[in-house]
C-alpha cells in the first residue's frame, strides 16, 4: 500500500494560551514526517475545555503555524472528509462511544461526589496521567442499578474499567517496547457529568475516526498510554502507531522548557511563545531549521539545512529520545546565518516594520540603502534599530566629547583633524561611498595620522557612538548636509572639552 494512504498524523492543540514552542516543534516533527511520507498533516482543535479556553490562542495557532510554513491538509479553514476538526462540534460522538462502553461492560457509571473522585481529570495534571486515587467505589454496582439511577437524572461521570491485575505493554516507536503495571492505574473518567469527554476518551476516539495512523506527542503524555491501549481494546479497535517526542527543556536543561519568559544576561526577555519569536525577529526558515534539530539530527555534523533536505531526511528512528535544552544562542547564530543568505530588497521589507514600530519616518530606499552596511552584523531583525536609529533620528542623543578623541590624542589635536575632515567633505565630488573613502584616506596620509585616529571622530561625529556601520556607507545614506552639521556639534562640544583641559 502507498504510503500517501497509510500515514495520516494530527497536531490536536487545545486553545487555552498562545502557542509555546514546545507544541510548535510537536507539531514540525508531525509535519516533517507526514511530508517525508507523502501523508497527510491533519490540525485538530482539541476544544473541550470550556474553562481554560482563550479566544486568542486559535487566530495565534493558525497564523504560527503558517508562519513557520506548516500547511495542514485537513482542518479548520480547509474541511476534510472526516470532520469537524473541533471537538466541542464532536460531543454527541464521545457520548454516544462513552454509553457503548458502560453496554459492553468495559466502562461504568461513577455517581461518587467529587471530594472523593480525587482530583479533577480534567486538570493538565490528570491528563498527562497522575492518579486521581479513586477508590472504584462505584464500579461494583450493579449496572442495572446504575442505568436506573441516571436515567431518573442522576448526576454521574463514566469511568474505564482498567484491568486490576496484570500489565499493560505497548510499543513505542522511538523507545521501544514500554510495560506498565495496570496496579499504577485508575480507572480514569472518560465523560464528565456535563457531557464533555476528557481528552482520554475524545483523543482515542477522534484518532480512530479520522484514521491516524500515527500519533507522534510529547513524552509527557507517556503515563497515559496505558489507558488508551485499554480503551482501543475495549472498542476493538487497532491502535496506531506511537512515538513519543523527547520534551524541550529550558536552556540549563534542569526542567521542561517554561511558558514564562526568562530574562537573558543582557537583559532582553527571551521569548517562549512563537508569537514572541517573530516579534524578537527571528526568521521562519531559521527556526525550521533550528527546531528540526531539537531532538532530531541527521548525523554527527550537518545543521544547516533546507527545508527540502529536512524533509527528505526525517525519519523517527533518527529521532533521539533524551530530552535536548533549547539553546538561544545557537538560535541566533542560525538566525543571523539565514538573514545573510536573503537578498537586499528581501532583508529590507523584513526588517521595515521593525523600524516603522520605532516611530520613525522611514523610506524603503533610504532603508534599502543601509541594509548592506548592517546585513553582516545582526542576528535578529529587532536588532536593526540599534544599528540604523542616527539615520532617522533628526537630533542625536548627547554623548560625552571623550568618545570623539582617539587614544595618545587631545581634544586639540582631534578638533584640528576633525575640522579639516569637514573642509574635505564639504567638497567631495560625488558624495559617494568611493569618493569619500578616497578623500579621507588621502586627508589622513596629508596629516601623517593613521586612518583610525581621523575616522573615530568622523564616525562618533555623526553616529554619536564607537561601533557602527561602515563609515564611507553610512555618510553616503547620512547626506552631505547632515554629515557637516553634526560635525559642526561635535566640534563644538571638542571646544568645550579644550577650555576645559586649559583651565
């Protein structure tokens, strides 16, 4: 059989917050397997949780995902054959698959208050598989009994009936064979007394109906796994295949990787959210890539790869199951590799919203001047105001005279350089990058300086800083009117600084 008809694997986010780049790389590593296949990626909105639900987490899921690339073939906003993708669309199915459980007498009814259910099954924790510590006190009444009493409108959840004794052993695809003892587990509730399913009973049987052949998922949800090999044989269905995705940790690599942000040593919040990440300026191709490696790896030392090559070289069984730390610095060296291989007028349209934002009047081809000067020298795209403001900025910001004298210096000798600096660049023909780096050049040879201790003054005359972009470039974007009067408020303050030297 083709494969195309057999690999079918789903991302099934619930809505309840923006989407964390966890559950994006859960999502790439379905996406790149089912592409590598020639499969089909099916988006699933696991919805039911009505309390945690976040009405801006579905627009931010959709417009991520497209962002990093990854198109669904069946799903919201493109339909599919097996339909609704939204579970709250879906209730009369868990209900109905729930009853016929409790008939063929591998489900009951449990009436037990919640105070003695233990803890709510529809809490992160219960999902993922902690013991709720019922004490099954509901699963030796007669079930006649129990049918009378529900159909007179007694409240009651529906609970599986797992094996007592024994164990349950299932395959994963990644880890190999798992066992579990059946001792270790409850008999979780599938329907809640509302009607909705927990994410046990809608998860199981949203996959069998809309045939997943796979199902790739964070290693957290491994607890779970024993239930649902349960449940599949208590429906007498065949369970798919599993593997479950080594967890990202934070970047110490102590813990899972947290939906807070943490601060950076240089004092920017590091982003958690995808949403945060392409605020902060990291490309989608970069983090494609970056993403892919985070518990995959093709082999010992390629990284950088297309997004053709990732596809054509993902498989599970190249997929590590110790969990791997996200690393922010590898990220940005990936990110600034990447914004180096774009071409000018495509850098220039990714970096002007993050000018715009700044507040300043920006022209695209003034930006697309400057972007050659700044191209080598940023990792993400919100680095560029750091770069480019004294281009756009009409005052600049006050500096202290020192900056300007170079060392074994004066503010004499420095006021003296710079001013024949300005006489030469006053009459330079054409105000071009060649001809001012020729006029300057040749100025510095005429003072018998060497070229740093006549372009430092130049540079912090007109950038009002030390580190900047490439002179010559830079006083070409700046203008020959600009150049010379900030120059003139740098030989000023070097007055100021002389006076005060003779005093």
């Amino acid at each position: 059989m083709d494969a195309a008809d057999t690999v079918r694997v789903r991302f099934a986010p619930s809505p309840t917050g923006l989407l964390h780049v966890g559950g994006l790389r859960t999502a790439l590593f379905n996406w790149l397997f089912a592409r590598h296949c020639g499969g089909r990626f099916i988006l699933r909105i696991e919805d039911t949780d009505r309390k945690r639900y976040d009405p801006r987490a579905l627009p931010d899921l959709l417009e991520s995902l497209r962002w990093l690339g990854l198109d669904w073939d069946e799903g919201p906003e493109v339909g599919g054959d097996y339909g609704p993708y939204f579970q709250s669309q879906r209730i009369h199915l868990y209900q109905e698959y729930a009853r016929q459980l409790v008939e063929s007498g591998a489900a009951y009814y449990c009436f037990c208050a919640p105070e003695r259910q233990g803890a709510d099954d529809a809490r992160p924790e219960s999902r993922r598989g902690a013991a709720t510590g019922y004490d099954r006190r509901c699963r030796w009444i007669d079930p006649h009994l129990a049918a009378e009493r529900v159909a007179i409108g007694e409240a009651a959840v529906i609970r599986l009936k797992m094996p007592l004794e024994g164990h349950t052993t299932f395959h994963d695809l990644i880890r190999g064979d798992i066992t579990v003892e059946n001792s270790t587990q409850d008999d979780v509730v599938l329907l809640k007394s509302d009607g909705y399913p927990t994410y046990h009973l809608a998860n199981v049987v949203d996959d069998h109906l809309m045939r997943i052949s796979h199902i790739l998922r964070a290693d957290e949800w491994i607890a779970t796994a024993p239930r649902h090999v349960q449940l599949y044989k208590a429906f007498g269905w065949q369970m798919p295949a599993i593997a479950h995705l080594p967890v990202v940790l934070d970047p110490s690599g102590k813990g899972k990787m947290s939906k807070r942000k943490k601060i950076a040593p240089d004092g920017r919040a590091l982003p958690v959210h995808v949403r945060d990440f392409r605020e902060a300026g990291y490309l989608p191709e970069a983090m494609f890539n970056y993403l892919a490696l985070i518990g995959w790896r093709y082999d010992a030392h390629t990284e950088l790869m297309t997004r053709q090559e990732i596809i054509e070289r993902f498989t599970i069984e190249r997929i590590n199951p110790t969990a791997a730390a996200f690393d922010y610095q590898k990220l940005d060296y990936f990110n600034g590799v990447y914004i180096r291989q774009l071409s000018v007028d495509d850098l220039t349209d990714r970096l002007l919203p993050f000018v715009q934002r700044k507040g300043w009047q920006v022209e695209h081809e003034t930006l697309r001047r400057i972007v050659p000067l700044i191209q080598e020298r940023i990792e993400r795209l919100d680095q560029v105001t750091e770069w480019v403001d004294f281009f756009f900025v009409e005052q600049l910001p006050d500096y202290d005279a020192q900056l300007l004298i170079p060392k074994q210096a004066d503010a004499a000798a420095t006021r003296h350089r710079l001013q024949r600096a300005r006489e030469v660049l006053a009459q330079v023909e054409p105000f071009t990058h060649d001809a001012i780096e020729h006029a300057l050049r040749t100025l510095a040879g005429q003072l018998g300086v060497k070229t740093g201790q006549l372009f430092q003054p130049v540079r912090v005359a007109v950038c009002a800083r030390t580190v900047a972009p490439p002179l010559f470039g830079s006083l070409e974007v700046l203008g020959r009117e600009r150049v010379l009067q900030r120059i003139d408020q740098a030989l000023a303050k070097l007055s100021g600084a002389s006076q005060q030297a003779a005093q």
